[in-house]
C-alpha cells in the first residue's frame, strides 16, 4: 500500500487519493488536487494528461502491495503444498498491515459499492493476477484443478478471513489485544485449514446436489 508521497507525482497522487476517497471522482477538480497538493495547476496535465488517467493511476497505486508482503507471494508457490496457503495468508496480511496512510482503503471500498468504468482496468491489471497465484496456490494444497468452483470457493474464503482480521485490527486490538499480537501464527493456521475445508466441503456440497438431481 502506498507510502508518504516522495516526489511531485507522489504528491500529486496522495492529494488525489485523499480527495477522491471522500468526494468520488466526479466531485474533485484538477484545481482542488493542485491546492491540495501544493504544485502549480499545469502539475496535473504534464504529469497525467488528464483526470481519468490520474484517477486511474490513484486507483492503481491504491492496490499497490506492500512491500513487506512480496516475499510471501514469491515463496508462497515453490513452498510445499500447505505451506504455501500460509504464506499466502500471510501476504494477505502483511500487505494489509503494511497500510501507512487510510485513504487507499477508503478509496477502494467507494469503487466496490460504486464501481466506476475505470475500476475494470484495476480488476484486470491488479485483482486477477493475484486471484490467479492465489487460486494456484489452494489448488496445489486441495489436490484441485485452479479454475474449479471449490478452488474460488476457497480463495475467497482464505482472503476474506485474513483482510478482515487486519482490516478490522483497531476493534481487535480493543478487543482482544493478547490474542492479536501473540496469537498471530495459530490465526494463520486456522485460516489455512478453514480454507482447505472450505474447499471440500463445496466439492461435496455439489456433488450431493448432482446426485439428487440425478436420482429425481
């Protein structure tokens, strides 16, 4: 997830990223991004032509992974079967806890309830590949074909739990503080086997419904 903004364009795209998360896209002006920013107005088209593709580039560094979780993902694959759902789950994680400011979060949610025509091109350039890897990564583990329902049945099982433990840390951490900074590891461990159940147990769900629907 993003950084602090390090040059002009990083400057330009934090303003962005805080504005467009509040007020939507069609709510903020160039000016507003420049004032926001502190640069000069002719900032905004030398550096990104026009607001869409600016938009575009706010969305794309939104789902940008943190630096701390590519690890995970590189060995998540050439790790043994099992294991590599661990380290995917951790770089669900780290990638999450790796949030440095709030805005990329805020901005994503408002183009899930609200998806503008851009977001196709983030689901395309950003949210498929990693729902590839990921899909590899269970159909390793379930001894599945990666594109079989029972595979996307787990992934979305494996990385719902695992955003939303870190999504919803600052309840957790009220919550039950112990458990979230000493129980890390037996989290991803139940994780990893409610992903594999998960699997099986659709696999055997459908196969209970064809075979109802065979015999009626």
């Amino acid at each position: 997830m993003p950084a602090s903004p390090s040059t002009t364009k990083d400057s330009i795209i934090h303003a962005a990223g805080e504005l467009f998360a509040s007020h939507g896209f069609g709510s903020v002006t160039a000016r507003q991004v420049a004032k926001a920013a502190n640069v000069a107005l002719s900032a905004i088209p030398y550096h990104f032509g026009s607001m869409e593709n600016l938009y575009q580039e706010t969305l794309l560094r939104a789902c940008e992974v943190s630096p701390q979780a590519v690890p995970f993902a590189q060995r998540a694959l050439a790790a043994p079967p099992e294991e590599g759902i661990r380290l995917a789950i951790q770089w669900a994680m780290e990638d999450y806890a790796g949030i440095e400011v709030a805005w990329p979060v805020r901005l994503i949610a408002r183009e899930e309830l609200d998806p503008s025509p851009i977001f196709q091109k983030v689901i395309d350039r950003k949210f498929a590949p990693e729902w590839d890897w990921l899909s590899q990564v269970v159909a390793r583990a379930s001894g599945r074909e990666r594109s079989s329902p029972a595979v996307k049945f787990g992934v979305m099982t494996m990385y719902t739990l695992a955003v939303s433990t870190l999504t919803h840390r600052a309840v957790l951490e009220r919550l039950a503080p112990e458990l979230l900074k000493t129980q890390r590891d037996a989290i991803i461990e139940i994780i990893a086997r409610v992903t594999l159940d998960a699997v099986q147990h659709y696999a055997a769900s459908t196969a209970d419904s064809s075979a109802g629907s065979n015999r009626a």
